[in-house]
C-alpha cells in the first residue's frame, strides 16, 4: 500500500542515519516532520547537520508521548527497541508504525528486492550479491550495509534491484515489505539483551519472510536448522545451499567447486578463487550470493567474473599487504571468540604459518574454543591489550608466546618472526576500546603498520 505524506504529521524517532534518512524522505514528500531522540543536541551535532535549512522540528534529550499520539505516522530507527512506551502509546491511539525499511520499501513502488539476513556473514553475503548484480545491471547495495534504504528513495536514481542487509531489528519494523529473493544464512545466539530468548531472536529473523508469496524465492543455509525452520515459513520456493551432494534447486560445494541447480536441472559449475573468500564460512557467503543472482537472472559469466573480482569487506578477513612472500591480513572485526575461530580455521592446517595477533577489551568469554585451531596454524602468538594475560594462561602453551602490549609493538616483533609464506592475522577475539576508537581505528591502524612493515 502506497503511503500519501502530503500534509501529514510523521514522527521520526532516532537520528541515526537510518532516521535522519527517513525524515528528509519524509520531508521531501510534503510531511510536516519532527524528530525525537533521547540524546541531547550536543551528543547529535554531527546527525543534525544534514536537517539543517530543512524546517524540522527537534524533541532532542527524550520522548514526549504526546509526539507520539498525536502524529499521522511514526517511522522508527531500527536501533529503536518497539518496548519503547511512547510507541504503545501510539499504538494505542491508533498511529500506524513502521520500521525505517518498510516506509522506504513502500516509496520505492514495484522495485524487486533481494533481502539476506543472519547471524553471522550478512554484510559480506549482501557486498558480494550486490557485486554479482553489478556485473549485469544497475543495483542498490544498502540496507543494514552502509546506505540506508530512505536514501535510494531520496536519490530518485534508476536501477534495477536493491539488494539489502536486515538485522533483526529491522525485521522487527517491517509490515508489508516483500523481498522477491529472501536469504537467511544463519540463526545463532546474539543480541539476547534485547530479545528474552533465542525463540523470540529467530522469530524477527523469520519475518523476513512472512509476506513472500508462491512465485517469491527462500534461500536457506542447508545445515543450520534454525534457517530452514525460517525459510520453510515462506509460501515462496525454497532453494537451499551447502556442502554434499547435489540436490534438485540447490548450490552444493564439494571443495573444488560450487554447483548450482536452477530451475532448468541442468548443474552450473562455479570457482571460488578470491582470497577475499577463503575459509568455509566464505564458500557458504558465495554459495548464498550466486544462488541469489542466479535466481534473478545474472548470467554465469557474470557471476563467475563478480565471485574472482570480489575484493572483499574492509576488517574481515582482508588482505591489506604482501610483501617478501608474507601476508598481512585485517579481521579487526573479530571482537569475539567466535569470530576469531572462524578466521583462523578459514587458513589450512598443515605447516604451522600464522602469526596470530591476539588481545584488547575482553568480553568475559573462555578463550579455550581457540585450542583445537592451533596445531598446525599457528607458529607464534603475540598479545596485546587489557586481556592479554588471560589470552596467555588459556593458550600459551599452544604456541611460542609473546607479550607485546600494543599493537605496533607486536606487528614489529610480527614482521621480525615472519617468513615468506607465512600469514599475519590480526584476529582479536576483543573489542577494542582499550586502545582504539573502534574496530575500524584498530584495522585502519595495522593496515599502516603492516605496509609500513620490514619484508623478512
């Protein structure tokens, strides 16, 4: 159902980018717009600077329900949690409330979707679909990733596609929104401070696909139950990829190459060569991509030059420098162990070649998951950060161990270890708040050391 704004009072609740998005869309369409945020003006002066000139209205340093139950419309931003009491209040009244995603999906009229959610991956499933789409026509890479969905619907641009990232807190806003192509790669335990249990974490990310109709597309990992449960909720076609053997409308992976079954039964070959890629957890990212793209039509060829050319996501897994024969590679984005497990096994076992930085801001997690990685990968360990001893006493006896406390210290005592062949991972296990701004300072950091780095 399409949305008349003329005239209207909307109520945009959080200036983020996704509500400052969503009120200059507003705005743009005739409302009359007000903005509310718990934070005062001086902790948004950077968000209320592109409103500046534009004639909203400011409740800044809290929510008045009056805001609320008195507007034609509330747009809320997804970090917004719907326990919010001025939102019942509204709702009571009477006031229809949609997430920043469902009010840009209903201005952008008939545009398809490609929608991919999970727990873990979505943000490099979503870069590389968007990249495969590329290769073949005009397409918005947003969402959760990047650019907001409002901002397309702002820009007025042609393309042909969106494809789009949506966390759980997005679904939780969506009412009609109806992806051509849905794709929930994963549902493990996350963001628990907001949801009472896991059922009630994997029922938001199961409302993705709730209004697909027959003719609509579920693409499921095939191995994780909880994305089957999820996508079998679909009156679409499930599709499902994954390691083993083929199976009818599927993408299977045998560790050579990934083969995908469309709708002609007739198996496509695809190669995963990108080093962007490496690790099993990326060939189930690629297997999800290509199966979205090819379902929409993106021709192999294409597919095949969008999978070699793919140059990966900045601080997961990245290659930022090669020099003398030796690695450097940026996974700052692992601020938990689990994340840091799946960095490290996406390098072989064999001869030991990693050089793993490891430390920061620990979360209270055991780091003993780590151990069964290390014969074979790791040939040195060097800490760093607040945790450093308790990295130490978990995994020190694992590998040649050294304390270096910060992080130029241990990608200099790095450099001096490493042999051409080897592999330095900056791979945390922490947040990084000890030492850094953010993750990204912390990647953004060790990309200038490590090219700044002596070659062995």
């Amino acid at each position: 159902m399409p949305l008349h704004l003329a005239g209207k009072n909307v109520l945009v609740v959080g200036l983020a980018r996704s509500g400052s998005a969503a009120a200059r869309l507003a705005a743009r369409k005739g409302a009359h717009v007000t903005v509310t945020d718990r934070r005062g003006a001086g902790e948004l002066a950077g968000a209320l600077a592109p409103l500046e000139g534009l004639g909203f209205s400011l409740a800044l340093g809290g929510h008045d329900e009056a805001h609320f139950t008195s507007a034609d419309l509330v747009v809320i931003s997804p970090g917004v949690p719907f326990s919010l009491p001025p939102l019942a209040a509204a709702k009571r009244a009477g006031v229809p409330i949609l997430g920043e995603v469902e009010f840009a999906w209903r201005l952008l009229g008939n545009l398809p979707v490609v929608a991919i959610t999970g727990t873990n991956g979505k943000s490099t499933t979503t870069a590389l679909t968007g990249r495969l789409f590329q290769e073949d026509r005009a397409a918005f890479v947003g969402g959760n990733l990047g650019t907001p969905l409002s901002e397309l619907a702002l820009e007025g641009k042609q393309v042909d596609v969106a494809v789009v990232e949506l966390s759980s807190f997005q679904l939780e806003g969506i009412e009609r929104f109806r992806p051509r192509v849905a794709a929930i790669l994963n549902v493990t335990p996350d963001h628990l401070d907001r949801y009472p249990g896991m059922d009630s974490y994997a029922a938001a990310k199961a409302r993705l696909f709730e209004n697909q109709q027959p003719g609509d597309v579920a693409v499921a990992n095939e191995r994780d139950p909880g994305a089957m449960a999820a996508a079998r909720s679909s009156r679409g076609e499930v599709v499902t990829f994954g390691f083993g053997p083929r199976a009818p409308m599927s993408a299977r992976d045998d560790g050579e190459v990934v083969r995908f079954t469309g709708p002609t039964g007739e198996p496509e070959r695809y190669r995963i060569r990108s080093r962007a890629l490496r690790g099993r957890h990326n060939r189930e990212n690629a297997m999800a991509a290509l199966t979205c793209a090819r379902i929409m039509g993106v021709p192999g060829p294409a597919v095949q030059r969008g999978l070699d050319g793919f140059p990966g996501l900045p601080h997961r897994l990245e290659l930022v420098a090669e020099r003398g024969g030796v690695e450097w590679v940026n996974d700052s984005k692992a601020t938990n162990v689990d994340s840091t497990a799946v960095g490290l096994a996406a390098f072989p076992a064999g001869t030991p070649s990693v050089i793993l930085l490891l430390g920061g801001r620990g979360k209270q997690s055991p780091y003993a998951p780590l151990a069964p990685l290390f014969p074979g990968r790791v040939k040195a360990l060097l800490t760093l950060g607040e945790d450093a001893p308790a990295i130490e006493r978990a995994l020190g006896g694992l590998a040649p161990t050294e304390s270096c406390g910060d992080l130029p210290t241990a990608v200099a005592r790095a450099a001096r270890l490493a042999a051409p062949g080897d592999v330095v991972l900056l791979s945390p296990a922490c947040a990084s708040y000890d030492q850094f701004r953010s993750y990204e300072d912390r990647g953004e950091t060790f990309r200038r050391l490590a090219s700044a780095a002596p070659v062995p």
